[in-house]
C-alpha cells in the first residue's frame, strides 16, 4: 500500500488504472505576484516619456541613473571640523563649494555671469489659455537685467562645506566615524541636495520652514550655515520626522538639537500656508516625487508599484498644493525655493508655473521667478547642468559626474 501513495485511481472503459501523481500540489496563478518588477515599470515609463523630452541627452542620462550614485560628504559644523576636513583632503576629495566660490573672489566686480529675468506671476503665466513658458532672456516687452558676481555673496555659503571626489573619480567615502562627544563627522549625501539650500540663501537671523523635510539631509544643511535664528523641520509622515531626529541626535549637540530655535513637527504641509500665513523668510519646499533614481534601483517604497498607482498620477497635484502653501507662508521679500529629485517636467517647471498662477488668483500673492543661470557656472566643474532648463535649474546624472537627478527653482514673493 506504501508504494501506492501518491497514487491516483482513474477508471477507463476497460478498467481502473493506475497513475502517479506528478504534481503534489496544484499550480498557484500569479494573481499575487506582480507580472513585472516596479524597477522595470519605472525603466519602461522613464524610456517613453524622458526619450522625448530629452531626446539624444536619454541613453546618457538613463546608463548614469542604473549606476552607482557618486556621493557628497557634509562635514559637520558642529564636530571637529579641521580635523575631517584634512582626512577629507587626504583622500582627493576637495570641497566643492570652497573651490567654487574662489571664483567669486577671484572675479571682478560687475563681472556678468548671464541674464537675470525676473517675472512676475501673471508675467510667469501669460495670456489665459496659452501654454506658460518662462525664458531666461528677455524679449519684446520684458526687462532684462544682468546677473553680477557680487564679492559679498560667499559669506551666505562659506559655513557649508561639502566634499566630492573629481570628475571620474569613482572612489567612495568610508563610513563616518563618532568623535569623543559621539556626533559624526560627516552626512553623506547626494552633493546635488545640497544646492536647494545653496539656492535659498540663509542670511543670519533668518525665520527658515523645511516643508517637507525628512529623511533630513537638507535640514542638516540648513543647520551647518549657523544662520538660521528659527528653523521648522516638518514631514507629514510621523515615522519619517522620527527618521528625521535621528539624524539632527547623531549630527546635533542635544542642547542645540532640543533648543527652542529648532522645531520638527508633522503637519500636512498644504496646510502651513493657512496656519501659518507671511511667518518665514526662508522656504524649502522639497517635495514628494518620483524619486527616479530609487525607483530604478530599489524594490521596496516604490513609487510605481500598482497599489501605488493612483498616488503617483497625484504627485503633480499635491506638489502644486505644497508650492502654494510655501509661497503663502513666506513673508512679502522672502524666497521660496522647491526642489525634486525627478526629471520630470510635469513635476518641476510645470508645477513651478500652475503653482503661481493659483497663488496669485486664489489668495493674491504675486512671485517673481529668480535667475539661478550662475549656479551652472559656479559648479561646473561637480555636476552637469541641463543647459536648456525652461525655469529653474537642472542637474542631470552623467557618468563623469554621477549627482541628481536635481531640479531647483526660486521665487521670491513680492506682495
């Protein structure tokens, strides 16, 4: 009877039969299982959409992002400073921002580096029913202005110092290590993350809000210029604010960390501009995205997988919301900078224009868009700069120069 197990009896016309079972358990359909890896659907949408909006630039672009990402060491201010830096220097890295900023002591006073256009927001919208487009130089009837080196400018960035390997250089930082006080030395980082905060120009005695601030790499730049009177670090998500003080814990003394000039909270960011409306002269508004690279390369949180369907064709939407609301909360003359870390057009310059379009027509604030073209000078020599950016400025992933993808804009609210 033993060597009957697995058995199957199956009667004929002539009789039973015996037949074995070759299966001992039935097939299970795929219906739990995706027919395809979220990685591959975000290759496959990144191949339809960004080959026609970058054209020939995309084979490029699309080798970088499915390699390994070159990173950026943040030394903290707040550690023993000249001893990583000399560590630093020892492996080859230099700090990108030193470097670049010598070119500001360097130059001569008035010395043009590109046009500055300012436009205010119906100027950013044109005519109803036209499609909007912001242009760097001016035409017709707008005014031109041109964009000097100002020898008094280093002094906003001096404090932040990022270091990077040389283009082509592949090497990687070690981990960083604790010093006797336990804080590390340095964040690494994409270095392109650190330009938003470069781009919003802390001065001393600023009010500073960090929309959307987790996992914090921005929000400890931000606390490295030492200029910040008051900062706000805010993320909706509960468990990212936690991610969030784990960090400011292992970079921050704690007596600066838990001082009443430093405040994370979790609040819908849509609602900031209402709750607290022309509060700060400093806004970060670095949204939620696509977050291209991680979802070429990472499995888990993917943005596009199916049950996350609906929350990715929303993104757009919600980024506008989180604009306005930055806007709003921005005091008349203060800046407001958004930043993503997505190629996509739909989710930078687009949402950039519909952003000022409903903040001056629903609550009638007005921006003006402010001309970063000098940044692609200044930084050159770190990351490849998209040179036909609509508004705003974009980094692209280039295998010499591995950083972003990094899109940065800046308004400046006027009434």
């Amino acid at each position: 009877m033993a060597a009957l197990a697995g058995c199957r009896c199956m009667l004929r016309a002539r009789g039973p039969v015996l037949t074995f079972c070759r299966y001992k358990y039935k097939k299970k359909w795929a219906a739990t299982m995706p027919k395809i890896s979220c990685t591959k659907m975000a290759l496959q949408n990144f191949d339809m959409n960004y080959s026609v909006q970058f054209g020939d630039q995309w084979p490029s672009i699309r080798i970088a992002l499915l390699c390994e990402m070159k990173y950026g060491a943040l030394v903290n201010n707040f550690g023993e400073t000249e001893k990583v830096m000399q560590e630093l220097e020892l492996l080859n890295a230099e700090d990108f921002i030193y470097e670049s900023h010598k070119k500001i002591q360097n130059s001569e006073p008035g010395e043009s580096v590109g046009s500055q256009a300012e436009r205010t927001s119906a100027e950013l919208l044109g005519a109803p029913g036209r499609q909007v487009a912001v242009e760097r130089s001016s035409g017709g009837e707008t005014p031109c202005q041109e964009q000097t080196f100002d020898p008094n400018l280093s002094h906003n960035f001096s404090n932040i110092k990022c270091y990077t390997f040389p283009k082509g250089d592949i090497c990687r930082f070690p981990p960083a290590r604790p010093d006797i006080t336990g804080i590390l030395s340095y964040y690494l980082m994409d270095a392109a993350s650190v330009m938003p905060v470069l781009a919003l120009g802390v001065r001393p005695g600023d009010i500073v809000l960090d929309m959307c601030a987790a996992p914090g790499g921005k929000t400890l730049a931000l606390l490295q210029t030492q200029m910040c009177c008051y900062l706000a670090a805010n993320d909706v998500s509960i468990s990212r604010t936690s991610r969030l003080q784990r960090v400011l814990h292992s970079y921050i003394p704690e007596n600066y960390s838990d001082s009443e000039s430093v405040r994370i909270t979790s609040w819908d960011g849509r609602r900031i501009g209402e709750v607290e409306s022309s509060r700060y002269d400093k806004v970060l508004v670095d949204v939620p995205c696509t977050t291209d690279r991680h979802s070429l390369m990472e499995e888990d949180n993917n943005i596009f997988h199916k049950l996350r369907t609906k929350e990715r064709q929303m993104l757009p939407l919600l980024q506008v919301e989180l604009l306005v609301s930055g806007i709003r909360s921005v005091k008349p003359g203060g800046s407001v900078v958004y930043s993503t870390c997505s190629l996509s057009q739909l989710q930078n310059e687009s949402v950039v224009e519909r952003a000022a379009e409903l903040a001056a027509t629903d609550h009638g604030v007005h921006v003006v868009l402010e001309d970063l073209s000098h940044f692609r000078k200044l930084y050159c020599n770190t990351f490849h700069f998209h040179s036909t950016s609509r508004v705003g400025e974009f980094i692209l992933p280039h295998l010499t120069a591995n950083f972003g993808p990094m899109y940065f804009c800046k308004l400046r609210r006027i009434k």
